[in-house]
C-alpha cells in the first residue's frame, strides 16, 4: 500500500532536483515562471498524495471489520459448544477401582438373606411379584418408595439384582445414589462370583452386554446397564 508521506517525499525529491538544474536547462525562462511551473508542480503532488489516504483509511477499515467479524464467530462457536455441553449432561464415572469388594465371604445363589445385608434394611417386599421369565417370584426393594430403585428378585429359577443406572442429564443427587447402588452390587457380585464377579458389574457399567455366561460358577442369563435401568440375572 503506498502512503501520503512517501508520494510527498518523491515530489519533495523531484522538486530539489529540478531547481538544481533550473540554471542550465531553462536559462531563457524568466523566474517568475520557473517558479509558476514549480508551485504548480508541488499542488499537484499534494493532490496525488492526498488521494491515496482514503484508499488506506478503506483498507483499515476493511480489515478491522473482517478482524472483528471472526471475533464474533468465535465467540458464537464457544458459546454454542458451552449450551451443547450443558444439554448432553455430564457422564457419571463409576471409579470400581476403588470400591471395597466387602468382606470376601461366598455367598450360594439360595443365600437371600445374607445378600439382603450387603444391600441394607428391606423397606418393602412384594411376593406377588414377577421374574424375569414372569415366573412367580418376590421382590425385596431397599430404598423408599420414591428414591432410585434398588432391588432384588427371587424365584425358583432366577436371582436378580437391579438398581437405577444414571443418566447424565440427572441431577448430582440421583448420580451419587446411582453409584452407592452400583457399589453395593459390585459387592454382592464378589460375594456370589468372586473377583470375576466384580469385572462383570464393572463392564457392564460400561456398556457391556453378557448373555448366557458362567461367571465365576455361575451362569449369567444376563447382564446389562441401559435405559435407566441395571440388570443382573443369574439362572439358578
């Protein structure tokens, strides 16, 4: 881009050098012309170089405008990224490295009342309840009515154990009782299963699905933690 002051100094140049051949070249020139043709050549540059400032002043403008609309790209992008976070919800991390596998007692799979003490005092037992092939069965439940569910079903075929599995749009409360259940039946899965018994509540906590498995002596009709819900159904 070429600046006002660099025109103004190139006439400058131009001006000096002409006067100093003003005494050979135009001898028969009287003065006060020689001076008329310079003026007239210095407004002329000062013309020249005034209509350069505009151009630069558009420039300058142009690109502050520019600079300006990618600031406010940017910050639209980051605000965009910030309300989708909030929408999706932060994931709930169950850390079963350091959960307590419990006492390390074995516990048979016709148990329940050794189990009902891994999971804490029973608020309320339907015996009218279904399995999980709809076979007759009762329902053990150790949270109030209206907490995240943590149960247990037994029928003369199957043991389940169920809890509420989190979403990460739920709010903190609901994502800590979530993991107090996932612990509990960690717990109870050694006791039944042994450390394999463990890694098994530990994969499907994320994500995995285990259909029809023997799992540490006991065969799995299925494992799984989806949809709000946790299941674990061993066959008996």
């Amino acid at each position: 881009m070429i600046k006002k002051s660099h025109i103004a100094n190139q006439c400058l140049s131009w001006f000096h050098t002409s006067s100093q051949k003003s005494a050979s070249l135009y001898k028969g020139i009287s003065a006060s012309l020689l001076v008329g043709v310079m003026s007239f050549a210095l407004v002329a540059c000062n013309k020249q170089a005034d209509s350069v400032t505009p151009e630069a002043d558009t420039e300058k403008e142009a690109s502050v405008e520019v600079n300006g609309s990618s600031s406010a790209e940017q910050e639209t992008n980051t605000t965009g990224q910030a309300t989708n976070a909030d929408e999706q919800g932060t994931p709930v991390v169950y850390d079963t490295k350091s959960w307590s596998s419990g006492s390390g007692d074995t516990y048979a799979i016709n148990e329940i009342d050794k189990m009902k003490k891994v999971f804490g005092s029973v608020t309320s037992s339907d015996e009218n309840s279904l399995d999980y092939a709809s076979n007759s069965a009762t329902k053990y439940r150790f949270v109030k009515d209206n907490d995240p569910y943590l149960d247990i079903i037994d029928s003369n075929d199957y043991l389940e154990i169920g809890w509420y599995y989190a979403n990460p749009k739920d709010s903190d409360a609901e994502k800590k009782t979530s993991i107090e259940h996932a612990k509990k039946a960690y717990q109870l899965a050694h006791n039944l299963m042994g450390e394999s018994g463990g890694a098994l509540v530990e994969n499907i906590l994320m994500g995995q699905i285990v259909k029809n498995k023997e799992v540490g002596g006991q065969q799995v009709e299925l494992a799984k933690c989806e949809f709000y819900s946790c299941m674990l159904i061993l066959k008996k």
